[in-house]
C-alpha cells in the first residue's frame, strides 16, 4: 500500500482517538481534545496534501462509528476540514525566481496563514452558536440549560456563595469569543508543533513558519476595528462579532509576543523583558493578553518594527 495512504490512515486513526478522548469525562481529556489536530498537520506537513485528506477522511468515518453522526459533524467542522485547509495554504508556495523553478521558494505568508486560523476559529464558534439556536436568546436559553443540567447530573450543586444567574450570564457572555480564541491558539500550537516534528524527522515540506518576523496586512486592523464595533451592538450580531473579535485578539496577541521580541532583539535587557512577560502571562493572563494585543494591532497601523530598524517585511511574512 502507498506509504502516503497509510500514514494518513494512522494520522486518522490517532487524530479520531484524541478527539473521542472528551467522551470518557475526564477533566485531564480536555488536553487529548485540543490534540486531536497534531496527527493531520504531522501528515500534511511532512507527507502533503493528499495523506491530510486521507488522514481526514478516516478520521470522520471513525468517528461515524464509534458515537454518532452528529459528533462526526462536529469533527468534521471543528478539527477535520479547518487542519485540510490550513495544511493547503501553507503548502503554497512559488519560485522566487521563474527562471530557476528547482531553487529557492516563496511560501504562504505567516501572517495570512495565523489571521485564516483566527477566521477558522471564529467560523467553528459561530457554527456551534448556530447549533444553539442561532439567535441570541436561543443561544441564552440553551447555555442556560445545559449548565443548569450538568450541575443536577453530576449531583454538585452550585456553591452557596456563587449566584448561578450570575454565572450563567458570565458563561453566555464569554463563551462564544474565549472558545474561539483558545481554537485559534491550540491549532496554532499543533501547527507550529507539527512542522517542528516533521522537520527533527527530515520530512518538512516547508520550513518553519516565521512567527517572529510575521506582519499582518492593514485589513486585519480594520476587521478588529469592525468586530469592536460590532460587539457593541448586542443581539444576535453582537454574539456573532463577539467570536470573531475572540479570534482576532488571540492572533493580534500572537503578533504582539512577535513584535516584542522583535524591538528588543539584541538588547542587553531581552532577557528581563521576556522574563517579565511571562511573569505577568501567568500571574495576569487576561492583562498580558490585553498588552500583547494592542502591541501588535499598533505595529500593524504604525509598523513600529521598521520605524524601529527591525527586519523589514519580506513576501513570506505578510
């Protein structure tokens, strides 16, 4: 059998087992789950498109069999077709030379690749929205019920001090733009993981995608400007720019840790800077993330980075 069609039968395979792993109800199966894209990018990285779309396909059926189709959809939507198409664009590339088409070659650009996964995460979010109902009061009424639910299954009721209302209303808030921002930055993680894997084992495809050196295009302000706005809205839009908004901020946060490493590259200070960044990442996640935020949406209005005479941009960057 072709070596491709069995490495994605094994990716499948894994991939489909990580994801089932959230049905056993273990708390600890929670990082199994965010896993469950390692194996395609592992495949699509260091063997191609097609053992990813093999991968894939083995992975849906497995899922078919072993729950249900609707968990299968669920799949489908949120690991299977997000990692194909993602493998897809990084695999793009063109000689920088024409005259030369076996020398060196320009590949999709990082930014572009991290602002598709923030618009991947917010797609996976919106859908999950929609199977709530859709509306912004289908979508209350449902989180509203399925916590309520979860509380009287496992036989814990609410604290004394806590006011579920309270939490409730917090859940329904938040959970549509922190889920699609953890979606964004787990799959970033696998990506950048992957790619590592496949390049110790000497199957890369394509180098390592350049994170300290991404830029992203001036669109990419104005959509954070646009989802802004829209959150403020309410209703059924509001929840909707919500989960994009979620999205954007993880990946302008991704930028702003770039652009940060990028201004004090060879400073005799880097090393307390980076230091005092993951001090307060611990410590003050949500501020860290705040910070890191609005640096990289200011460097992608002002490019502080040239201004600064960091490394110019570079057609594999943008």
């Amino acid at each position: 059998m072709n070596t491709s069609i069995l490495i994605g039968i094994g990716a499948g395979l894994a991939s489909a087992l990580l994801f089932l792993s959230v049905t056993t109800g273990n708390p600890a199966a929670v990082v199994l789950f965010y896993a469950a894209p390692l194996p395609l990018f592992i495949a699509g990285f260091g063997w191609g498109l097609f053992p990813v779309l093999v991968a894939a396909g083995v992975a849906v059926v497995t899922t078919v069999i072993a729950t249900h189709f609707i968990f299968s959809g669920i799949y489908a939507v949120s690991c299977a077709a997000p990692c194909v198409w993602l493998v897809r664009l990084a695999l793009l590339s063109r000689p920088l030379d024409e005259s030369d088409p076996q020398g060196p070659r320009e590949w999709y650009p990082a930014g572009r690749l991290v602002l598709w996964t923030a618009a991947l995460g917010a797609c996976v979010a919106i859908a999950a929205i929609i199977t709530f109902g859709g509306t912004a009061e289908n979508y209350a009424r449902t989180i509203d019920t399925v916590f309520r639910e979860l509380f009287k299954v496992s036989g814990n009721p609410f604290p004394a001090e806590a006011n579920p209302d309270v939490l409730i209303a917090i859940m329904t808030r938040f959970l549509a733009p922190v889920s699609a921002a953890l979606w964004a930055l787990f799959t970033l993680f696998n990506m950048w993981l992957a790619i590592r894997i496949a390049t110790m084992s000497g199957q890369a495809i394509r180098p390592s995608i350049g994170i300290r050196d991404m830029r992203f295009p001036p669109q990419a302000s104005a959509a954070f400007a646009a989802a802004l706005a829209g959150a403020f809205v309410g209703g059924t839009l509001g929840l909707y720019a919500k989960a994009v908004l979620g999205a954007l901020v993880a990946v302008f946060a991704v930028l702003g840790v770039a652009v940060l490493f990028g201004l004090t590259r060879g400073m005799a200070a880097q090393p307390l800077i980076l230091a005092a960044m993951v001090l307060l990442a611990v410590f003050m996640a949500p501020l860290f993330v705040a910070i890191v935020a609005l640096i990289g949406i200011s460097d992608t209005v002002f490019n502080f980075r040239n201004q600064r005479g960091g490394p110019p941009a570079t057609p594999g960057s943008e």
